[in-house]
C-alpha cells in the first residue's frame, strides 16, 4: 500500500525488464476502483485507450522500456477509505509505427461495413 493525502500527487513507473533495447511501453489505459477485485462497477478512468480522462493525469519522457506518469490522488467518497489502481501496458517494437504504441489516443475503433 502506497498512503498519501487527498490531491498529493502520486508519481507512477512501469518498467520492462528486457535485455532487447528495441521495445517500447505504452500507457493504454489506468482505471481506479474502490474494490480490488472489481473494476467495472464503481470506477475513474484517469486514462482510457490512450485518451487522458483525468486533467490531473501526466505523463513524463521516459527511457522507450519506462513508462511515467503522475496524477493528484482522489476519494470515492469518504465511505471508502482506499483507491486501488489496475493498468493496462502496451510493449511495441521501437520505430514500429504502425504499433498501438504509436497510434496515441484511440477515441473510436474503426469497424468493417458489412452488407
């Protein structure tokens, strides 16, 4: 457990551990929930297919295998004394530009047009 006061900032790192120097990660999307085990009910997206959803969310240049970023901390109201956080990171190839990693945020997907 990480404890901090309400709009302290918090400053996150997720890093991949590789000896390939040709990966990349990507931030796709981080949403906090009251409960740890469900995060489809009572949830805040800070970020949602690479679109920031939170105005305090910020992300920091990095090393292409660390992925940083801060946000200012929250309550879901006063019944619920913790926020626990679940993201989902993307690892691309470097100078894949084609790759998710590339794209930034994604606010629609594309479907195919069928008869």
């Amino acid at each position: 457990p990480y404890h901090v006061d309400l709009n302290q900032n918090l400053f996150l790192e997720a890093s991949l551990h590789t000896s390939d120097p040709n990966l990349m990660v990507f931030v796709d999307t981080c949403v906090a929930s009251p409960d740890p085990s469900n995060f489809k009910t009572l949830t805040y997206e800070l970020i949602r297919s690479g679109c920031v959803k939170d105005p305090t969310y910020s992300s920091y240049y990095s090393p292409n295998n660390v992925a940083r970023f801060t946000f200012s901390a929250f309550s879901f109201v006063n019944r619920y004394p913790s926020a626990y956080l679940q993201c989902e990171l993307v690892v691309c190839r470097q100078k894949d530009f084609s790759s998710r990693c590339y794209q930034g945020c994604v606010s629609r997907f594309k479907r195919k047009a069928g008869s």
